[in-house]
C-alpha cells in the first residue's frame, strides 16, 4: 500500500509541476477510497495535506473542486 500511496502522490504533484499549480485540489475515489484499505491517508500524509477521498459521482466531486 504504501508504494501505491507513493506512485498516487507523486502523480499528483507532477500534475501540479506540468500545470505549474500550487497546492492544486486533489481528489481520488473508487477502489482506493475505501478507509478500511489506509491508502487515502497515507496520500496525505505524503502531500502533507487534505485531498478529497470519496466514492461518489465523480463528476459531482470535480463540480465540487471546481468552486473553491
């Protein structure tokens, strides 16, 4: 878990590189959105802070982001 939680991580801060965003919202669902698995925390806490973690509509979620 934790060598997926490094490969998620590092995706979304590459993202942030390519689109020269900082701190950019970050959210994942589907399988790893599961509180049981541990993954969702182990992402912020190698982003070092909140990202969204849910199992709803994805596009309900980006709408969400979209706001802020």
């Amino acid at each position: 878990m934790d060598n997926a939680a490094n490969h998620l991580a590092e995706l979304a801060l590459r993202m942030e590189r390519r689109l020269k965003i900082v701190n950019m919202p970050i959210a994942f669902g589907g399988g790893i959105s599961s509180p049981a698995l541990g993954i969702g925390q182990a992402i912020k806490s190698k982003l070092g802070r909140d990202i969204q973690i849910n199992s709803h509509d994805h596009s309900l979620t980006a709408a969400k982001l979209g706001l802020n």
